[in-house]
C-alpha cells in the first residue's frame, strides 16, 4: 500500500523539472507548441493571458519576458 502512494509523487518529481523548461523555452507544458502562437488578450496588471490551442492557459510576464501556468482563480477571470 505505501508503495501506491508514493508513486504520485515520484511521478511529479519527474515530469516537474521538464514542465519549467518547457516554460523556459516558451512551449506549452501539453503539447509543446509555441506559446507565442497562441491567443493572446490583455490583463489589467499589465500582462497577457495566452491560451495554447490545446485549450491550456498560461500567463506572459511582458516584463519579465517569462510564461507561467494560469492559476485557477486567473482562469475564471
């Protein structure tokens, strides 16, 4: 039974460190296509929402220059 239960997290472990590189390189963490083909609309902080056309969500950092996962509360936005 342990075993199960570490295997989540094993997992996560794993797919983590290639999810924040793909961020990195600016590709979707889904489908590995370029973020920047994405949807892009305008957010009053000064950053962009992009929806990949997988339908995942993500936030550009114009600042920065870095994307991000949506978090839940940006998604319903």
């Amino acid at each position: 039974m342990e075993q199960k239960a570490r295997i989540p997290g094993l997992f996560k472990n794993v797919i983590a460190p290639i999810q924040v590189w793909l961020l990195s390189q600016g590709r979707c963490v889904g489908c590995g296509r370029e973020l920047a083909s994405g949807t892009r609309s305008k957010r009053k902080d000064g950053s962009e929402k992009v929806v990949c056309s997988c339908g995942r969500l993500f936030i550009h950092d114009l600042k920065r220059k870095v994307y991000r996962r949506a978090l839940l509360e940006e998604v319903q936005i």
